[in-house]
C-alpha cells in the first residue's frame, strides 16, 4: 500500500471516529432524563468529541490552513519552508556526508577480500599486496578529501532544491510520509478524551457524595 493510500485510509478512520463522538454526544444530549449512565455517556461523548476536534486541528495546522482559514500559527510546514530547507542541510551534512565515517565504510568495502580482483580484473594479479594496500589507502584518503571538501556544497545544493519545491507540493509529499502515523494522534485525542470525561464525570459524582 502507498503512503497516499495509507494517509487516506488512516484519516478516514481517524474522522469516522471523531462524527461517531460528535453524533452521539448531540444524539444523546437529545435523550430526556438525567440518569447517572446517560450523564457518564454525555461527558465520555463531549470529552470526546473536543478532544478529537483539538488533535484535528493540531495535525491540519501542521500542513495547510484548518479549512482554509488563515489562521495565525498554522499552514507551519508550506509557511517555514526556507527554515525547513536550512535545517535539512544541516541534517544531511552532519549525519550522512560525514568523511570519516564514509572513508571507514570505504576502507572496509575496499579491504575486503577479492574486492580489487572484481573491480580491476586479471590486472589485479599483478599488482604487489603492499602496493595493493598503498593504493587502496590512497583511494580512501582521496574520497575523505573530496567528501570533506564538498560536504557544504552538497548540503547547500539540498536546501537549495527544497527551497524551490513548491510549498502546497512540499507539504503533501511530507504529509504522505509522516501523516498516516500523525493520525493515530487524531484517535487517541478522541479516545483519551472521552476517557478522562468518562472518569471525571465519575469523580465529581463520587467528590458530591462525599462532600454534603
């Protein structure tokens, strides 16, 4: 399954779950009566459906307008995109250009037994050990040179393309990559939500009895 088809699973879950709260907290607000089970029920439902409101709104404001609305402090990805792109580079200049940790791989994968033999052929052969070993050595410290040299203009290049990304189209390609995992906040916000009305509901029924 895509991440887009995940991502639209997933909120489709997430929303079924919020309408069910939010149906049934104006369903049952309908019900006459007062009883200590439709009273327990109204609170679980109203925690609920704020709740999973709350978290909608927090996941949506990560990534566009909540229904389109400028509201200050949201749209957060397409509106830091610059920050975003510095940041990135950053990233990917500290944690994978790093030259010595990229030599040490290189050493390893040269060093490796019949390794020269596979990219060199038959005039491996002929070639001394020790100045196998010299050749290899000068190899890695070549790249670690190269690698220490560009670094920054490999991680500049990379903020650069993400600053010319389009912002709609930067934060949908974010959002299908961390967005399904996003919506089991929109569940536990609905789910947590209801649990503590539930729970409180209890706790001030029993806080009354105790307290004439």
């Amino acid at each position: 399954m895509t991440n887009s088809k995940r991502l639209r699973r997933m909120k489709q879950v997430a929303t079924g779950v919020l309408a069910i709260a939010a149906v049934g907290f104006l369903a049952i607000s309908l019900v006459p009566g007062d009883s200590l089970a439709i009273g327990a029920l109204r609170n679980a439902l109203e925690a609920a459906t704020v709740g999973g409101v709350a978290d909608w709104f927090a996941v949506v404001a990560l990534f566009r307008y909540p229904c389109g609305i400028p509201i200050p402090h949201t749209a957060l990805v397409p509106n830091n995109q610059d920050r975003i792109a510095t940041n990135l580079g950053k990233f990917v200049e500290n944690n994978f250009i790093d030259p010595d940790e990229i030599s040490a791989k290189l050493a390893g994968w040269l060093g490796t037994e019949g390794r020269l033999e596979e990219l060199a052929g038959p005039l491996a052969a002929m070639v001394p050990k020790p100045m196998r070993e010299n050749l290899t050595g000068r190899l890695v410290s070549t790249a670690r040179d190269l690698i220490d040299k560009y670094r920054k203009d490999i991680a500049a290049h990379t903020a650069d393309v993400v600053r010319g990304w389009d912002p709609k189209q930067m934060a949908d390609t974010i959002e299908d990559y961390v967005g399904s995992d996003l919506q089991y906040i929109r569940l536990n916000g609905t789910f947590v939500g209801g649990l503590a009305g539930f729970l409180l509901f209890w706790a001030q029924h029993f806080l009354r009895l105790a307290v004439p």
